[in-house]
C-alpha cells in the first residue's frame, strides 16, 4: 500500500431516495461495498469520505475512512462532483502528498478491488495519463443515432448533419460512457482548470478501462439489481460492522 495513493468517496445526503447511499445491501450498507473493494487493493493507503450527511459521514467512518464535511454550496442538486473533488483534495494534502486519488461514488456498489487496481495500474504505468476510468460501450444509446426536439416538438438528428447515420450499431464508431463507479485521478488532473468537460478534474488524457457496466442506485429496483450483481460476481461481504 502506499500512502501517496487516495481513496476518496463522495456522497450527497440529499435524494429523492432517502439514505440511498447508506441502504441495506445484503445485510451490509451500500456504500461499504465500495469501501471494502478500496481497502482491499493492493494500491490505496488512505481514505476519506467527503459529505454534507452526518449519517453517510458515520458510515464511512465504520470502515476508517477520515471525514471531510462538505460545505452547503458543494452539496446542492446542482452542484459539480469536480467541484466536491477539488475541496476534499485540498483538505487531504494537508495529512500529506498524494500522488493518485481514486474517485469513488457512494451510490455504487458494483465495483471490486480488480478494476481499482487495475486503474491505479494503469496511471502508474503511463506518467503521460491524466486519469483512467472504467466505461462501458451502449451503442443503442450512440450520440450519432440520438434524437433532438425542435421547438414545435418535432425529433431532428441531436447531432447536426448525421442524416444518414448507418441503423446498424457495428457501423458507428466507438463511443465510450463512464460507469461512475470509480474515477482514477492523477494528482495533477485534478489541479488542472482546462480539464475535458463536464468533469473536468479528470483533465486531457483520460484512458478508458473496458468494464460491462455499473449499476448505481436510484431507486429501490436498484438494489436488487446491484445485489444480483454481487452473488455474481462472488464480492466479499465488508466486514466494518
């Protein structure tokens, strides 16, 4: 483990499903699924959890990590997760030089301490890497076969001169979604204020981990679905409480 190495969780208390991010999960809350898979890698040596929430702040106290408290204004509906990131980021160099921080969301419970290393792996082995993150492809859900409205509510190509995109998804090019599960920052990227947006913390070079997909929780269908997961992929329970 390496100290220079980061976990960091991010969770907002505020949902339009109660507590989702502290929610039963096989016995165990949602959010020390994550926890567990970071603490399991082979890489991370500190962990901090940054929210506006007292009791997802407790919860992650359960399984060690240090408590950032979140100010109001990086917790709205609206607010950026960057934003969330840069805040916590300069409250943990204060307990010393990190090196990589990996970005974890504490509504997400599909992740394993494999696709973190890997991750981490993949900074370490690349210097030139800003970040590496777990994406999936959804190529029924490609941009170049996506609907815009025009405003007598009429669908047109959402982007503009693809009128004759091929129907067949294995004639489009690749096109990559982040699975949110985890985002592996170098140090670095995270300082950068010309970051690729939205999420500009991850900066320019950003490299894809191929994944299947992630699930996070937004409503209690979810849960199961997150929890079919787990017995799937034979995930240890966490064992903080």
């Amino acid at each position: 483990m390496n100290k220079r190495i980061v976990a960091l969780m991010i969770g907002r208390g505020g949902s339009s499903l109660p507590d989702k991010n502290i929610l039963p999960v096989l016995g165990a809350p949602l959010l020390h699924w994550a926890a567990a898979a970071a603490v399991r890698s082979r890489h991370i040596g500190r962990y901090y959890i940054s929210s506006d929430d007292d009791k997802i702040l407790a919860t992650a106290g359960q399984a060690g990590y240090v408590q950032i408290r979140r100010p109001d204004e990086l917790a709205s509906a609206t607010a950026q997760s960057c934003d969330a990131v840069r805040h916590a980021f300069e409250i943990i160099e204060k307990d010393g030089p990190a090196d990589i921080v990996v970005v974890q969301h504490a509504n997400v419970g599909t992740i394993t301490e494999a696709i973190i290393d890997a991750c981490i792996d993949g900074l370490l082995e690349d210097p030139s890497l800003s970040a590496v993150v777990p994406c999936h492809e959804k190529a029924e859900y490609h941009p170049l076969r996506g609907k815009g409205v025009t405003a007598d509510g009429i669908l047109k190509p959402f982007v503009p001169g693809m009128d004759r995109v091929s129907a067949n998804r294995q004639d489009l090019p690749a096109c990559y979604f982040f699975d949110h599960s985890i985002w592996a920052l170098r140090a670095s990227a995270i300082r950068d204020p010309d970051g690729q947006g939205p999420w500009v913390c991850m900066g320019q070079r950003i490299k894809p981990y191929l994944t299947e997909g992630c699930l996070d929780i937004h409503s209690l269908e979810d849960i199961g679905h997150t929890e079919n997961w787990i017995r799937e992929h034979q995930v240890p329970q966490p064992g903080f409480v």
